[in-house]
C-alpha cells in the first residue's frame, strides 16, 4: 500500500497552538508528517533554531507520526530529498488564501509532481500568527493558552533577558563617565 508523506514547512518563531492544531491534523492524513523549520539566514528570528527545534519536538513528542527537522534553500528541494509527496500549508482566513496559492502554484511550478494540501485550523485559532504572539508578548500582554506552556515559559525568559539587558544598557550610560569635552589636553 501507497504511504503518504508530507512535509509541514514553516519559521515557526514561536510555534503556536494553531500550528499544533495543523500538525495534528495532518498527522490523522497522512502516514508519516515532518516539521520542517526553515533556516532563513535573511530574517532575523526571536527564536534560535534550536530553540525552535526543541520547542517543536516537545509539542509534537506524543505523535508518532511526526518528526521534527530543519532545513535551507528551496521547500520542493527539501520534500524531494526527503521523499515527501505532499506540502501541508495552513489556511486561517481568505487573507492568507492568496500568498498561499501563489507559493503552491509557484512549488508546483518547480516540481509537478508535489501537492500542496490546505488544511483549516480549529476556528478559535484563525486569528493567531507568530507575529502576533511575538508582539503581544515583547508588551506584556497575556499569550495563554495560545501557544503551549513550554513556549509561553521560554518567550517570557527571553523577554526577561531583554529587558534585563535594556536596563543594564541603561544604567551602564548612566554610570559611565562622562567624555571630557574636546580642549586642551592635560599635562
Ligand atoms: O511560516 P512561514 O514563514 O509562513 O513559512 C514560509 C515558508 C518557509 C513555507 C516559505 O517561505 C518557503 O517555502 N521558503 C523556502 C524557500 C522557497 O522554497 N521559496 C519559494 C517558495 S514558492
């Protein structure tokens, strides 16, 4: 019998509980699911990639189905070394519809034979991103129970770093010794 695989690429910085929602969803379709976290040089990520690994790995360890991975380059060049036949892309409102279709049109394009499958998360989550979570987070608001415990845990670390960070910046200028201004030296 034919066995599906599929790959479910994307920055995941933070993963959220709506890509849980997706992952386990298509762990239900397909035979076998790969996370595959893109390693983009370009974008400047809150999340290292081995956080985001670990992060993923946690949320996804009670699926046997699912593993975690990353890679670079092309997503049709990832999935073809990896045998996947499939793509699974998340669609959260007709917004996303259009970038979407593009980037499966544009995969198709480079590689015919690889379908991208659409899924819809639960309708609770259709107005979540990374983006989101990431700012609501940097201003204090509250992120529960929009992404798993371990991730809400690990953005408020790295938020308390940051601001610890900010602070010390600012009582190092505070502290530091004023420049003389510019005259004659002293002998
Ligand atoms: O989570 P994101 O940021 O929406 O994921 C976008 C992602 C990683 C799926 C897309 O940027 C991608 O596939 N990048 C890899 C480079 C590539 O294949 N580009 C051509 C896409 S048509």
């Amino acid at each position: 019998m034919k066995r599906i695989k599929a790959i479910y690429p994307g920055s995941f910085d933070p993963p959220t509980n709506g890509h849980l929602d997706l992952i386990e969803r298509g762990s239900k379709i397909f035979d076998e699911l790969v996370v595959a976290i893109l390693r983009n040089p370009e974008k400047d990520p809150l999340f290292s990639l081995a956080d985001r690994r670990q992060m993923l790995e946690a949320m996804t360890a009670g699926f046997d189905n699912v593993s975690v991975d990353t890679f670079d380059g092309l997503t049709v060049d990832y999935a073809l070394r990896v045998d996947a036949q499939a793509i699974l892309r998340g669609i959260r409102a007709i917004s996303d519809y259009e970038y979407e279709l593009q980037m499966a049109l544009m995969n198709r394009k480079l590689q015919p034979g690889l379908e991208t499958v659409f899924m819809m998360p639960a309708e609770k989550y259709s107005y979540l991103s990374s983006r989101l979570v990431r700012e609501v987070a940097q201003l204090g608001g509250s992120i529960h129970c929009l992404v798993p415990e371990l991730v809400e845990q690990k953005l408020r670390e790295k938020i308390d770093v940051a601001h610890k960070f900010a602070s010390s910046g600012e009582a190092g200028r505070q502290a530091a010794p004023q420049r003389k201004p510019k005259g004659k030296k002293k002998s």
